[in-house]
C-alpha cells in the first residue's frame, strides 16, 4: 500500500491548500466591499475636475498653463499602477501587456520613455524588461493615501513642466464589476484636445467662462495640481478595488479546483485500495486451493 500511502498524502496536501484559498477568498470579499465604497466614492470628484479642466483649456485662452501646452520632446512618461501582491488572477499581465504594447509603439516612433512605479509588482517588471524608472512607491496598504503618491508622480510633472516629455500616460486597471476589470492607458498631459472637444459636444455647443478669484493664473495652477491628484488617487482606488475583485475570483476558483482535485485523488486512492485488497483475496483462495 506504498502508492495508498503517497496518496493520502496528496490529498492532505491539497486539503491543506484548499484551506488557505478559501481563508483568501474569505478576506478579499470583505475587503472588496471597502476598496469599491472607496473607490465609487471617489468617482465623481474626479469625473468632474477633469470636466472643469477641460473647460478651462477653452474658457481662457489668454493664459496658457504648462500642462495645457504640447511639448515636442522625444521622451514620454508613464505612471504604471499596479499591486504589491499576487494572486489576483491575470490583472497585473494585462495592463503590463498594454503598457509594455504602448512602450513599443512609441519606440518604434523615436520616443524614449521613463516610467514612475506604483506597486510591488509593476516596479518588479519594469526593472526586468530594462524599462528606466525614476520614482517608484510600494507597500501602499488597503488604504490609498494622496501623499505618498503625489512625491513620485511629481516628478514626471515636473519633467513634463519643463519640457522633457511631450506626455504622460496614466496606467491602472478600471473597475467595471466583480467579474470585469479591463486595463487602461490614457493620456494625462497634455489635456486631450480630444477631450476638451468630446466634453464640450456632450455640453452642448455652448462655450464656457469663469469668473476668477483673484486671478485667472492662481485658480488654474490650483486647479490643475488638483486635477492631476484627482486622477492618480481615483486610478490607484480603481486599481484596488480591482485587485480585491480579482483575488476573490481567482481564490474561488482555486478552492474550486482543489475540490476537483481532492475528487478525483480520492476515487484514485479507492481504486488502488480496492484492487489491493482483490489481489489478497486472491492470493488467499489460492493457497486455500493449493492446501
């Protein structure tokens, strides 16, 4: 009963690891609900300072700010979120794959790029695919906070205030549903022409003015710190509130599997008992014969 016994060892084995997967899946659900709480919460502020930014790239045309201006620099940015853990199914191989896909792209067009990690695992891939990374924050925790994120990210602002980089791009995964995350690779500077003219078609024809307080310039540096702040916080809240998504399904679906395993490793260990026990009988009625 040697392979009985190397069987059952198997099965306690898998047992053994069902139980830490379904213990996972137990505590990506509950933190799952906080992380989308967090996350939905923080939406509409930030759908709406994009909103206002946009608007002000068409209301004032006298003063220009820096990330409304187009840089011709060879040399684009990334801000790359991704997750300090694993286990959360192919989340973080999808948006490297769009990012490492954008990378490429602009490469091939004579555009260098530098990137600014968020996250244990894209600050990981980065340095292995040789990517320059010149910033990077991990070990964020289950709570997003604005000012450990704002010090990296800042530095890719700055190159791009002064003209390095013509632009930067924001990398995350968005929250769709439980099931659904898809990887996103939008533009974060320059405002989008595209933008401004999609936002005012949906506004209706009309144009957009403000009244300052107490001038035109302060408010829009302001706001437009702000509205950089806005969409690096929501991404990161997007991007948990994906992960925890993930974890749970993916657990789930290993504690499944494990199940499937334990299954049909049991209907193994009976079959190999049984026909253990057939051979002893076996050999049993046939020395009672010889007898």
């Amino acid at each position: 009963m040697a392979a009985g016994k190397e069987i059952r060892g198997k099965i306690k084995s898998v047992e053994n690891t069902k139980k830490i997967t379904k213990a996972m899946e137990m505590v990506a659900a509950s933190k799952m609900r906080k992380a989308q709480d967090r996350m939905r919460a923080a939406r509409p502020y930030s759908e709406k300072v994009r909103n206002i930014a946009s608007h002000l790239g068409q209301a004032n045309p006298e003063y220009v700010h820096t990330f409304m201006k187009t840089n011709d620099a060879k040399s684009a940015g990334f801000i790359v979120v991704s997750t300090d853990k694993g286990l959360c199914g192919g989340m973080n191989t999808n948006v490297l794959r769009a990012v490492t896909q954008k990378i490429k792209d602009l490469q091939s067009q004579g555009v260098s790029t530098q990137a600014v990690a968020i996250g244990n695992k894209g600050f990981g891939f980065l340095n292995r695919v040789g990517a320059k990374v010149v910033s990077h924050v991990t070990q964020l925790g289950d709570t997003p906070h604005l000012e450990k994120l704002i010090g990296p990210v800042k530095v890719l602002l700055d190159a791009y205030s002064k003209g390095e980089l013509n632009a930067v791009y924001l990398c995350y995964t968005r929250f769709i549903n439980t099931m659904k995350q898809e990887p996103v690779v939008e533009q974060l500077l320059p405002l989008s022409s595209e933008k401004m003219k999609h936002d005012t078609a949906a506004a209706g024809s009309h144009g957009w003015d403000y009244i300052y307080e107490p001038d035109a310039q302060t408010v829009i540096d302001e706001l437009l710190v702000r509205y950089v702040e806005a969409l690096v916080y929501q991404a990161v809240a997007e991007n948990m509130a994906s992960e925890q998504s993930a974890r749970m399904v993916a657990m789930k679906a290993a504690t499944d599997n494990a199940g499937n395993v334990i299954a049909e490793l049991k209907l193994v260990y009976n079959k190999t008992r049984q026909a253990a026990i057939t051979k002893e009988l076996s050999e049993i009625v046939a020395g009672a014969a010889a007898v």
